[in-house]
C-alpha cells in the first residue's frame, strides 16, 4: 500500500548559509508529505526543516519580532494586513520591518519563497533608512534600492537552485551593507535578545554611563523600539519558542520560565501580541469552530490529528 500524501508547507532554516551581519537565512516551500513525516526534522547538512499544515497559524500570521527581513516570493502572490478584508499583496520582492502588530498572512496554494534576516539596527545602513520607519511596514525592496537593480536580482535569483538563491541573496546583503550602525545600540539590543527580554532597562542604562533617558532615546534610535518594547517583543518570542515546544498539559508552567509573573500575565501578554489566548491562536484555523469541543493534547504541531 503506497503512503498517503497531503500538501503542505516545508519551512527550513538554512543557519549554515548566514554571513554577518545576516543571522538568519530561510525558505518557504509547498510540498506533499508522507505518512510518517515528522513535524519537525534535520536535513542532511544539520538544519531545521519545519512541517506546516496549509492551516498552521505559523503560516497564516505575521508574529511581533524585533528583525528586519527581505523576503523574495517566487510563488503564489502573499497578501497581509489587520484583518482579511483589508489585506493587501505583497511585492515580490519586500523588506518587512520589526513587527509590534500581528498581522493576517494569506500564501496562496502554490508557496515558494526565501527570506534573509538581520538586525532592525542594519536598517540605516543595508536600506538607507532609519529602522522606525519600518517598523510596522512592509515596503518594496524598489523603492529602497534602485529599481533596476531590483529587477536584475529577482531575475537572476529565479533562475538559481534554491540554497543557490539563499547564497546569492546573503551576498548582496553584505555587499550592500555599508558597516556603519549604532555598536552601542546594537550591543544593547543583542544583549536584551540573549536574556529574551528579562532584563532592567535602568541597569543597561548604567552599563552604557547613560541616564534611562538618554539610553532610551539612543536605542530607539537605533532599533526602532523603545527599550522597554524591543523588551517586551523579544519575551514573546520566546514565549512562542517555548509553546510550541512543550506539551500542552505543562503550559501553567512556561510563564516563570520567559519572564513573566504568573500564568494570567503570560496570556494577557500573548492575547495583546497575537490577539489571542495561546490555546485559541494555535488552533488549526479550518478548526476554528469547533475549538470548543477539540481536546488537545501534546505540542502544538500534533493538534492537528486530535479530534
């Protein structure tokens, strides 16, 4: 009896391929999956290679994130926005700044897409603009770079094997990159990342021989964010990552682990980013209706087989 396969999404972190001051390499792609696919799993060279069902949440939703990401898409056109009835596509080619709204993401059938990742404290240097007038926007790649030169990269890109593309997109990147950004702002952010966002803005402050005024104005300056955001941003990302991989029986018990004060505080936190409880965000969006009466046992990748 052959495997029974069913479409999907292959997401990979290609974390050999990053180059300074690119540190974080990705590709989206439509796939059929066997049987016995695990949901998540290493490919030959080491990197995480990531299951998404058509109706993951992942797949469908723009998270908070403090990063700045070039996302070429040679497949279905993507469309975002706060809701559906607003949503608008995205181009081709698009540099997608930090996040501190959730938005709606629609990939269409067929998904075929790349993405490098940097520092939002690279904004100025690799774009040519302030990282705070990204934040929150989604902005073609043409009208940052020359617009030819846009054309040029996607046509060359196309034609590439896709770690080819990878590759070819990071060179770019580094070449375009002109060296110079705020180290004091970008040490202080690094810094605020590692701890996932548990840290006193007033110690950092005193770290740096400023005032906590003095340091805010410098790291907004050179993220985008308020300390205190960029803070708050970075927890939640780390509340995400501990979710997902940790059954839900044992949820009571992440908040202390990210920083949080109690459980209320932790799903307080979630719903004002995701706009949603964590049981309700990551229910599978075609269960949406019948979430009431689903039990759910296991991490979030396996509640999809859970009737």
């Amino acid at each position: 009896m052959s495997e029974r396969s069913e479409l999907g999404v292959v997401y990979t972190e290609h974390a050999d391929l990053r180059a300074t001051p690119v540190f974080s390499v990705w590709s989206y792609e439509t796939q059929t999956r066997g049987r016995h696919r695990r949901p998540v799993m290493r490919d030959p060279i080491g990197n995480y290679v990531y299951w998404l069902e058509p109706s993951d949440p992942l797949l469908n939703t723009i998270l908070p994130g403090t990063e700045t990401s070039v996302v070429v898409n040679f497949g279905d056109r993507w469309a975002a926005g706060r809701s559906l009835a607003t949503s608008a596509l995205l181009p081709r080619l698009a540099v997608v700044g930090p996040v501190t709204q959730t938005r709606i993401l629609r990939v269409g059938a067929r998904v075929l897409a790349i993405g490098a990742v940097l520092p939002a404290t690279h904004s100025q240097s690799a774009f040519g603009v302030p990282p705070a007038h990204l934040v929150d926007q989604i902005v073609p790649l043409d009208d940052l770079w020359n617009r030819s030169e846009v054309e040029v990269l996607f046509e060359s890109l196309s034609t590439l094997p896709l770690r080819s593309r990878l590759s070819a997109l990071c060179r770019v990147l580094v070449t375009r990159h002109a060296g110079s950004f705020d180290r004091v702002g970008h040490a202080a952010s690094r810094a605020i990342a590692i701890r996932g966002g548990r840290v006193s803005i007033e110690e950092m402050a005193g770290r740096y021989g400023s005032t906590r005024q003095q340091f805010a104005r410098r790291f907004s300056a050179a993220t985008g964010m308020t300390p205190k955001m960029f803070a708050r941003v970075t927890r939640f990302q780390s509340l995400i990552h501990a979710l997902l991989s940790t059954d839900v029986s044992e949820w009571a018990s992440v908040a202390a682990g990210v920083g949080f004060y109690d459980q209320s505080h932790m799903i307080n936190e979630f719903r004002e980013f995701a706009g949603a409880s964590p049981t309700v965000f990551f229910e599978p969006h075609r269960d949406t209706a019948d979430a009431p009466n689903r039990q759910r046992r296991g991490r979030p990748s396996e509640w999809q087989s859970v009737k």
